[in-house]
C-alpha cells in the first residue's frame, strides 16, 4: 500500500516531517539559541555547591565585527 506524496506545509510538526541537520543549525543559529541549565551538587540531602549555566549561542556575519575584537595601532603593540 503507498500513500501519496503530500508537500510538506510550515505549520506541520518536526516530528512528521524530515528535516536535515544542517538545516536545523542553521534555523537555531540565525535566530539565536540560549542554553539553560543548573547543577547541585549534594551529599545526603544537603547542597553543597549550586551552579546555573546560562549561554547564549548565535552566527556572527563578517559584516558585523565582535565588539569585543581587539583592534591594533598601525605600528604594533609596542608603541615603536
């Protein structure tokens, strides 16, 4: 028995329609994706140590330099 081929619509759910992981990455990447998470750590019921993790992962154009990128004079770092 064959079903027919139907087009995929954008409203249909991941987890009925194939997508290619490099696909996936790029959607995540160019919107931005943030990562949450926190650890405990605990002897008998006692926290000893607690961690949150936060980050923040996104592309980065070369038309839009990193705020942070050292920028260097045009005779060096040492002045000479």
């Amino acid at each position: 028995m064959t079903t027919p081929d139907v087009p995929s619509s954008a409203g249909e759910p991941l987890a009925q329609r194939q997508v290619a992981l490099i696909d996936l990455l790029d959607r995540l990447l160019s919107g931005g994706v943030v990562l949450t998470g926190d650890v405990v750590l605990s002897i008998a019921d006692i926290d000893l140590v607690r961690i949150s993790l936060r980050a923040l992962i996104v592309s980065i154009s070369a038309q839009n330099p990193s705020p942070w990128a050292e920028t260097m004079p045009p005779g060096g770092d040492d002045g000479g």
